[in-house]
C-alpha cells in the first residue's frame, strides 16, 4: 500500500531521482558561479582596470542532518572623469535533506536516505551607467534581471532611467538617493506573465567606524503604475569589519517585501494528512528575509 503522506513521511518512490539530479545540478552551476567570483574576477578586473568586491559565504553539515547553504555576490565598477559603469551579480542557494525513512517490516526494515531537496535558491544581475550632470547631480540607466521560484518569481526583467543626488560625499560618510521610471517585465512560476512600468526611488548610506568597521544601508521601493497596490521593498543592513587590507568579515540582512505577493500551486492533503490528487493555489508570503555571514575580498 502506498503511504501519500507529506514531506518528512514520504517513502522512495516520492523523493525522485530526477529531483536530486536537480538540486545537484543547480548546487554545482552556483558553486561554480561563487568560485568564478571569487577567484577568477578579481584577477581579470586588475588587468582591465576595474575594481570592486568579491563575496562567498558556505555552510554544510552532514550525519543526522545533511544541508548546504551556499552565496556569492560581486560588485565590479569601471570610472572615468566624470562617468562610470557598475556590474552586479549575487546569488543564494540552499540544499538541505529530510529525516531518514524506513522500509520494510517492524521487524525486518532497512534505513533509506531521501534525496536533497532544494530548500531556496535566488539569482539577481544588474549592469548600470551613471554620468556626473553636476557637482551632485547624477544621471542613471541600467538594466537588471532576477529569478527566485520559492517567492514565485521565474524570470523578471527590469530597465530604469532616472536621476540621482549625492547629499553627503567623505572619507568617513556617504549618503545619496535616487528616482527613476522603470519598465518591467516579470514571469511566474504559475505561467502568469505582465509588462508595467513602475516608479523606482533608491537610498544608498555608508559610515565607516574607525579603522576597520563600515555599516551601509540600501533601499530599494518599486512602485507599478499599473497597480499602485503593487508596491516591493528590497532592504539590506550590513556590517564589515576588515581582516586585512584586502579581506573583511561582512554580516548581512536583507529584507525582501512584496505587497502583493506571486502566487503558488500546491497540493492538497486530507484531514488525515494523505493526498487528495487536487491541487490549489495559494498567495505566498509578502516578506521575505535572508541573513549572510560572507568574506569579503577586495580589488
């Protein structure tokens, strides 16, 4: 007889090969992505006269509890007298596997190790060209791409152009902000699809303590024109304390809010927790929040 009960329960033939083969494939492209960051960029930007950031940051357990987490993020930026480019790329994944199950008889059974299941992962890229107007004065265009499947986005593509004003510029202390109109277009995982602008306004603070500590802030609103109720958040408080000239210990939290949240087709269980075979939608969570502990590498 065949046991449908949920994740945690489930026996073999619910925890597929295929889905392993999956998290695997999807694990070693961000691992390969975080060694890329981390080792290859910093070299090649030196040579081409770029600068920037570098950061990897890797949890793994293994016996009674098997998971991986897994980030990377990168900044690289090319300046000229009065103009610059900028590169963005990060990315998080998390792997994890269930408690063991067993088959057989409750007096002759053997022990099965479910496969790894992907528990979330998220990709974002972004390029931006930013020309000097005035001595604060700031113009902006850029482009961004991001896909994160547990918040129900499969694919969103954004292009904005705005102006920005540097209020605070020192060795010690920074602040500006920004506002621009955008155009997006977003996909999700249920096969929904639209095209909207949208207005985006943008914070950027950095303070340095001392020799070795730096605290920034940014805040990112999106505002849809379309819908005004559809208004997301993108938020992060971090922390660096330098190690060396060239490495530092970075702790980050990131808030990701979403008012009106994509939606999700899942399945539907009894009361006696077994499955229907009916499926429903559902309206995820509108926050969502992400907290990294990276080294950092600079260059």
């Amino acid at each position: 007889m065949r046991d449908d009960r949920l994740p945690g329960h489930r026996p073999e033939e619910h925890l597929s090969g295929a889905r392993s083969k999956s998290a695997g494939s999807s694990i070693a492209w961000s691992l390969a992505l975080g060694l890329l960051t981390v080792a290859v960029l910093p070299v090649a930007a030196e040579e081409t006269g770029w600068s920037g950031t570098a950061e990897l940051s890797l949890v793994a357990t293994a016996g009674n509890s098997d998971s991986t987490s897994f980030g990377f993020k990168t900044s690289l930026e090319h300046a000229w007298d009065r103009s610059k480019v900028v590169l963005r790329a990060e990315g998080v994944h998390l792997e994890s596997t269930s408690q063991d199950f067993a088959v057989g008889s409750p007096d002759n059974f053997e022990l099965r190790e479910p496969d790894a299941e992907t528990m979330a992962e998220s990709y974002k890229l972004e390029g931006r060209y930013e020309r000097r107007l005035r001595e604060k004065l700031i113009g902006h265009a850029g482009a961004s791409w991001d896909r994160n499947r547990f918040s129900g986005i499969d694919s969103r593509l954004s292009g904005e152009i705005g102006l920005g004003y540097q209020w605070r510029e020192s060795d010690d202390f920074e602040f500006r902000t920004d506002a621009g109109v955008t155009v997006t277009r977003q996909e999700d995982v249920d096969g929904t699809e639209d095209t909207f602008p949208g207005l985006r306004f943008s914070s950027a603070l950095s303070k340095k303590f001392g020799q070795g500590a730096k605290f920034e802030n940014v805040l990112v609103i999106d505002e849809s024109l379309d819908d005004t109720e559809d208004l997301r958040l993108d938020m992060i408080n971090s922390l660096a304390v330098s190690l060396t000239e060239t490495l530092a210990l970075k702790v980050s939290l990131q808030w990701l809010y979403d008012n009106q949240p994509s939606l999700a087709d899942i399945a539907l269980f009894d009361r006696d927790l077994m499955l229907t075979g009916n499926r429903v939608t559902v309206e995820l969570d509108e926050l969502d929040s992400i907290l990294t502990t990276a080294l950092v590498v600079s260059f």
